[in-house]
C-alpha cells in the first residue's frame, strides 16, 4: 500500500527522467530513493528514510526551502539536472495538495545570480547535424541574447567544434548525442560542456519553424535572416522548445533572434584558442595570466561579458574594426572624460541581466531599485559623451538612446530608496505612491498606536502600575496582571488564561483593534504584492528600451576600459589595412610584459611581406622563441578585436585565421602530449589556411625522433611555401638549425636567431630577434645555467665534441657510442649480466625458480 503522496511523487518522478526531483514538503524540499542518494552524496548531507506504507520505508533525503539554491548549484556544477515541485494552487481541507513542477533547472538555464558568473555568458545551445550542415543556436535567457547559423563544407564537424570552443555553451541539447560525445573524447569539444540529449523530432522542420512563429508572433522567419537557412531554424526551434518545457514561463526576454555567418569572424580552432591563452592560461585555467586578464578593465559586468565576447570574435572587416578603434582612440585622448565616466559607469548595475529578471518576472525589489540607479546615471553619462572632442560613431549614437525617463520616475515615485530584499517584507512601496495602501497603512499604525498606548492609559485608570500589554500567537493581544492585582481588573475585563502568578485578559475593543492591525498586514502584503506586480508590468513593458541601454553602456565600458589599459601599458592604435605588408615596431608579448618581474621585456620588430612570407626563428632554448611566435599572434588578434596594441608602429593587413601549433611536448600541461595529436593539428592546420591567414609554428615535429622531427618539419614549410593556396605569413620556431638550410632553396623564406652573448663560458640571452640562422644550440649552456652539476657539465661537452666529430667523420660512429655507454657498464648490476646469459627456454620450472633466488640475492646490496 503506498500512500497518496507516494503517488504523486512517482507519477511527477516518471515524467522526467534523468532528471533530480526536488519535492516541496512543507519547509523542505525532499528528495527520494536514487535521487535521495545521489542528492546525500552530492551535498554533503545526510540520507535517512521515511515510511511510504505500512512497512516499506525509501532513502530520503532533503534540504531546507530557504536554502535550496546552494544545494541547486552543487547539483548542477556536478552536471545533474535539478526538477523543481513546488506545492500549487489552496491546500485542500483534507486530501493532499496539487504539486507540479514549476522550473527544471539544467546548467544552460540557471538564472540564480548565485549560480552564474557575472563576467561570462551562460549559453545554452542547440545542435543538429544532417550530413555536410549543421544547424546552431545559442542563447543567454539571462541576457536575453539568441543566435543562429548554419555550418556547412566538408569537414562540417570541425566547423561545430570551434564554434561551440568559442562559445563554450553550459550547456549543448542534441539529437546528435553520440556524435558530440564523440568529439568530447576526442577532445575537440570541451569536457565541461554538459550534452544533453534532446529527441530528434524537435528538431524537424516544421516543429521547429512552428515554435520560433508562436515564441515571435510572426508569420515569417525571413525578417530574422533565416532564409534558405533551414538548418539554422531547426537548431532555434529546438532551442526555444527546451527552453519553454524547463523553464514553464515567459520567454520574454529572448524579444529577437539574429542569424549570422562564422565567416564573418576570425576563425580560432581550438588548440590555437589555448595555445594563445586568450580567455584561461593552459597550466591553470585561470583568466589572470591570459590575454582577457590583461586587457579586461571594464567596470560593469555586461562590459566584461561584452569583452570576452570581443576576444573570442575577432573580426575581419576594416570598416567595423575602425569604428571599435575609433570610439577606443576617443577616449585614449581623454582621460578625463574617460575616468568620470568610468566613475559613472561604477554605478550601473547589470542591467542587462536585471532588465532579463524583469521580463522574466523574478526582479526582486532591489533588482529594480538596479534598474532604477542605472538608468538615473544615464543623462550625465550622454551629457559627458557630448561634450568630449569626437566624432567616433559609437559615441555620436549614444546622445539618440532614450534614457527612459518614465521608467525613471515610475520606478523613483514606487520604489522605497532602500527596499528590503523581499517583497513579502513588506515596505517595498514608498508612501504616497497608492492611496489604498496609505490608507491601509495608515489605519493599521492607528491601531498599533492606540495598542500602544493602551499599557500607559490603563495603568492610570486601573492603578495597577504592573499592568502590561503583551501579544503571543495563540490569543493575539492580551493585558496582563499579577495575581496580587486581580481583585482591582475593571469589570469589563474577560479572563482568557491564568499563569502561576499573573492573568491575562482580553477587552472587546482590544480584540476589534488586533483584527484591524492583523487584517491589515494581511491586505498590506496583498496589496503591496499587486503593486509591486503592476510595476513590473509596466517596466517589462519597456524592456527593449532598456536593453538598447544596456547595450549601449557596456560597448562605452568596453572602449574605455581598453583605452585604460591602452595607455596604461603603452599600446599604439594598429593601423589596419585589407592587404599588404604585416609591420611591427618594437612589438611586446601583452602578457609576458606585465607578469614576468625577473627581467625587462626586450621589444622585437616583426615584417612579412610577399617576399619575406616564412620566418624560421631559431635559437637556443629558453631564448625567446615561443614568446617571440605568440607576441606577434597575440598583437594581430588584438588588432582585430579593436584594441590598441604593445608596440611602437604596427600596420597589420587583416587576418582570416591564426593557427597555432606546439610542438608535442610543449603541451603536456593541457593532457595531450602525444605526437598523433600534433599531426592531426599540423594536418588540420595545411587543409585550412589560407593565403590570409598567420601560421605560428612552435617545435612542431618535435615529438618524434629527431631525424624524423626534421623531415617533417622540412616537408611542412616546403609545402607552405610552394601551396597556391597557401604561402600565407608563417613563423616557425625550432632548434633544428638543419632548416636554416630551407632558406637556401626557397625565395620566400628568411632566417632569424635569437641573440645570444658568450660571456666567460656562460650565455645571456639578449631575447632580440636578429637576421640570419643560429649556429649553435646552446644547450650545454642552458643545463649550466639551470644548475647541473659540474662534472655532468664538462661530460656532456666532451660528449657533444665527440658527436660532433662523428658527424664528420662518420666511421667514427661505433667509437662515440662505446664512449657514451662506457660509464653505463662499469656501474652494471651482476645480476644482469647473469641474466643475460640465462638460457630460459632450456630451464625446467624448479630450476628457474632457483635461479629467481639467486638473481635476487645478487642485486640487493649486500
Ligand atoms: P624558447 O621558446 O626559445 O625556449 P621562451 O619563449 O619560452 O623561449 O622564453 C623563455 C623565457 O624568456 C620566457 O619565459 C620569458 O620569461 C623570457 N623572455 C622571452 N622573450 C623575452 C623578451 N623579449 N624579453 C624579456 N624576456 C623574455
Ligand atoms: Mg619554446
């Protein structure tokens, strides 16, 4: 026999699979068998049971309402998907109340603020792949921004993954699981994208094209740019499908959908994403250290969210980009324009996700009172941008927004200047603002009074100076008085409970006065409620005003926080052309010249030209090489994100991609340190580039045997070099001096080392980039420098010219082995050399075993 709410339970249970339950019981939310387990081990909390019938108990295991949101974000974190029941409609006299889900909570739908980072999108996407296409969406419900597109060519699923590498969505629903799983075990996707299998009939056209006409109320996808794009419609459909199924509410704020095309961006795979360190550093995933860390000033949230947008979305086209450099050189040549309004800037909250909350209807009062100091702060911060010196559209279009002056004052004229975090608090609503509730207000503090005053009067008029007016749950308003007392209580007075050494009494009028003030607080709240819903309305009402705003501001925090850093670190506007010759004066790596305290940054030139398109950099290591290849890579993407960037000069033609590859032991921090991975990328790299783009080549070839290593090495520059397709700019770094040679046997090829000085036996590395190959590879001199002992030192030297000599004179060949292995033998275990000389295939079992001992007590010393 189970119970009724057993019942429910299960039938709710049943309807999401794979899915966490949480129950609302009363103050708690309580969740059962697995799920109970799973929550206790999860949370950290304790799994007891609880009887559904006669004799079966199930593991139970709950958490309190108030608190539910930390456990919300542990489960989520842990990639589970959390179903909210909450307790729905009147509780019945007898009989069990309704429960329904009202919110499945999954990592791509969290609104909790505790559960999002303020500085980084919390994107959901949509995936489905039909042969050569895809179709993508993504959006932030807590942003209210949404996009589509439609991949497409050959290796279709490469497109996938460096779209999704930069977005990096919470979260991806997919009716094409097994293969998203794959590219996660493959490592193209990251592991922290938790998939989610979403049924594929979602996805099918016309059930999709269905969902995006009811959301928008059109009759037509084209005016969003879905035309011939039905990959792309299928994908947003879908979306807005799971959206509406987790969420049970208004999607409101998702008021547009915008299609784009990957092309109109830089394309950045994903080993280039990490190699650059342009969002995470590779050791510690961290945002300090990487070139987002650097160059993130921004003040508001939505600026850093727009920020890191940037950074993950270089453009290529001059016209925008110009128009980015504009707005940031207007505010490099103001400063104090641009420290006031950074100053103004610090009193805008978030109000793009605020203005989301609004729409969505869960704006707490302080959300609004958000909304409210925002947009207060906008007049000054138009009137600061009128009356600075430029012409820079993105500053002209400021002075035409709206600063939403109704919304302002409604807000001003509603809201209480310091609101409780709760409505149900009460005072939320500033007097004056509804004359219902004054009124009810106003009777109510009356009532109070007159309670309040009844102790003073009533001592006067009985005489009992002991007389106290109290109020407890059970009987409301009492008047109380001590047993010596009793015999002088006025005659109207009606005995109500008798304590050991008082009694308390209540008065027909004290009773008419505590219904007053109880039934006020009840319409308070009520009425409060109403108001503060009708607000809400009104200001939803105006979210799209708001949100232009909100856009508007964070593009401001976004160009001033980069002129900020621009001349805080001595950055240069980039002039940017469509082709030509890549110039850099004088260039920095934006990251090492911050961080690194031992030694000042050496500034280095770059230039490639049709001539000069392949740089080979060689040197010693630890000479510079790789901070050299990722400068100039760091300083072409800073171009193209808009940014001012660390050099003296720098003209840069724009680039459709970078690729970065490292050679395989470079990257063992990131878990890949195998040579199957640097030739699968090295592969990728020769498909895709193109006349355009910038190849930064790091040791590659070095996770192979060194004869090995310089054929490929060989093989790959030559086929740059000689590819229509490709000859694009290209630096490769190696200390394989062999490929000096290339530049012997190929026009386009130039050599540079980095410079080294010999000083008395030891090196210093002078980390400028000069012409011409290096000689030697200083290897030696690097382990003396790194602290090996001396004798192991002037051993490997002697070794070194031994080699050197059997290089040239290769019959020697047999003579250098024997001198390397030499010390090797003479420190031999006998044991071995018994060993060796066992013939075991002749040997019976007994013998063997014998021998085992032997061998064993030979190698333990002594
Ligand atoms: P390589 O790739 O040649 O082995 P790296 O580029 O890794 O050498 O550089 C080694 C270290 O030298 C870096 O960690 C950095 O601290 C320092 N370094 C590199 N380039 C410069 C420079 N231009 N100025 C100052 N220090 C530099
Ligand atoms: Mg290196």
């Amino acid at each position: 026999m189970t119970t009724p709410m057993r019942k429910q339970y299960l039938r709710i249970k049943k309807q999401y699979p794979g899915t966490i339950v949480l129950f609302r019981l009363g103050d708690f939310y309580e969740t059962f068998d697995e799920d109970a387990k799973t929550v206790a081990r999860v949370c950290d909390i304790v799994l007891t049971s609880r009887p559904v019938g006669k004799d079966q108990r199930v593991p139970l295991a709950g958490v309190p309402y108030h608190s539910v949101e930390g456990y919300i974000a542990k489960l989520v974190q842990a990639g589970y998907k959390v179903a909210i029941v909450e307790q729905v409609g009147e509780v019945p006299a007898r009989g069990l109340v309704d429960r329904e889900v009202v919110r499945v909570v999954t990592p791509g739908t969290v609104v909790e603020p505790s559960l999002l980072e303020e500085r980084r999108n919390n994107y959901l996407a949509a995936l489905i792949v039909d042969g050569k296409r895809a179709g993508l969406a993504y959006a932030d419900i807590t942003t209210g921004e949404f996009a589509a597109t439609q991949l497409a060519g050959g290796d279709v699923i490469q497109l996938i993954c460096e779209e999704l590498g930069r977005l990096r969505p919470a979260e991806v629903v997919t009716c094409d699981l097994e293969l998203a799983k794959r590219e996660q075990q493959r490592g193209s996707l990251a592991e922290e994208i938790a998939l989610t299998a979403y049924d594929r009939w979602r996805f099918d056209l016309d059930t999709a094209r269905q969902a995006l006409y009811d959301h928008f109320e059109v009759a037509s996808l084209d005016g969003f740019g879905f035309a011939g794009l039905p990959l792309a419609v299928q994908a947003a459909g879908a979306l807005l499908q799971y959206l509406a199924e987790t969420q049970r509410a208004r999607l409101a704020q998702l008021s547009s959908v915008r299609t784009y095309s990957t092309e109109q961006y830089m394309t950045l795979d994903a080993a280039t994403r990490r190699n650059l360190e342009l969002t995470e550093t590779l050791r510690r995933g961290s945002v300090q250290g990487s070139l987002l860390g650097v160059l993130d000033g921004t003040v508001t949230s939505m600026g850093g969210r727009l920020l890191r947008r940037w950074l993950t979305q270089p453009l290529l086209d001059l016209a925008r980009l110009n128009r980015r450099l504009d707005a940031v050189q207007a505010f490099y040549g103001d400063t104090p324009a641009r420290t006031r309004l950074r100053d103004l800037l610090k009193a805008v909250g978030d109000l793009e996700r605020l203005t989301s909350r609004v729409v969505q209807g869960i704006a707490r009062p302080r959300d609004l009172l958000g909304v409210r100091q925002s947009m207060e702060t906008l007049p000054e911060i138009q009137a600061l941008i009128a009356q600075m010196d430029s012409d820079a559209e993105a500053l002209r279009s400021l002075g035409s927004l709206d600063p939403c002056q109704d919304v302002v004052t409604l807000l001003a004229q509603a809201l209480v200047d310091d609101p409780p975090a709760v409505l149900s608090s009460g005072g939320v609503i500033r007097p004056g603002f509804s004359a219902e509730l004054d009124n009810i207000l106003a009777s109510s503090r009356d009532a109070k009074a007159w309670v309040a005053n009844l102790e003073g009067q009533e001592r006067k008029r009985t005489g009992i100076k002991s007389l106290k007016v109290g109020y407890n749950k059970v009987f409301g308003y009492y008047l109380e008085v001590t047993k010596a007392n009793t015999d002088r209580v006025p005659e109207e007075y009606i005995r109500k409970q008798t304590l050991v050494n008082a009694e308390r009494y209540i008065t027909p009028e004290l009773k008419e006065y505590e219904s007053l003030i109880l039934n006020a607080q009840e319409q308070l709240q009520d009425l409060e409620g109403r108001i503060y819903a009708q607000v809400l309305e009104q200001v939803s009402a105006a979210s799209g005003r708001l949100a232009a705003v909100a856009q508007a501001l964070a593009r401001l925090d976004a160009h001033a926080a980069l002129a900020e850093v621009a001349l805080m670190n001595r950055y240069v506007r980039p002039s940017l052309v469509e082709d030509g010759e890549l110039r850099i004066v004088a260039g920095r790596h934006p990251v090492v010249e911050i961080t690194q305290r031992e030694e000042p940054f050496v500034p280095n030139d770059a230039r490639f030209s049709q001539e000069e398109a392949i740089l080979i950099i060689t040197g010693p290591n630890m000479a510079g090489k790789s901070t050299y290849l990722r400068q100039v890579a760091l300083i072409v993407l800073m171009a193209q994100i808009g940014s001012f960037v660390p050099a003296d000069e720098a003209q840069i033609p724009l680039v459709d991609r970078i690729f970065t590859r490292i050679g395989a032991q470079d990257e063992i921090s990131a878990g890949q340190s195998t040579f199957m991975v640097e030739m699968v990328e090295t592969a990728n790299l020769l498909n895709h580039a193109t006349v355009r783009s910038l190849l930064v080549l790091d040791e590659v070839g070095r996770g192979t045997s060194t004869y090995d290593g310089i054929s490929i090495a060989w093989a790959v520059v030559e086929h740059i070099h000689n590819h229509p397709r490709l000859r694009c700019k290209t630096l490769f770094a190696t200390h394989y001096h062999e490929l000096t040679q290339l530049s012997e046997l190929l026009p386009h090829v130039r050599n540079y080392n980095v410079a080294v000085a010999e000083e008395k036996d030891r090196v210093v590395f002078l980390r400028r980039i000069v012409p011409g190959g290096a000689d030697q590879s200083y290897g030696i001199h690097v382990a003396q420098l790194a602290g090996l002992p001396k004798p192991v030192i002037s051993r490997a030297e002697e070794i070194l010219q031994e080699l050197e000599q059997e290089a040239r004179a290769p019959g020697a060949a047999r003579r250098a082995v024997q001198v390397r292995q030499l010390p090797l033998f003479a420190t031999r275990n006998p044991a071995l050399d018994m060993l060796l000389e066992l013939d075991v295939s002749a040997m019976t079992p007994l013998e063997a075993i014998s021998k085992l001992y032997e061998l064993k007590t030979l190698a333990s010393p002594d």
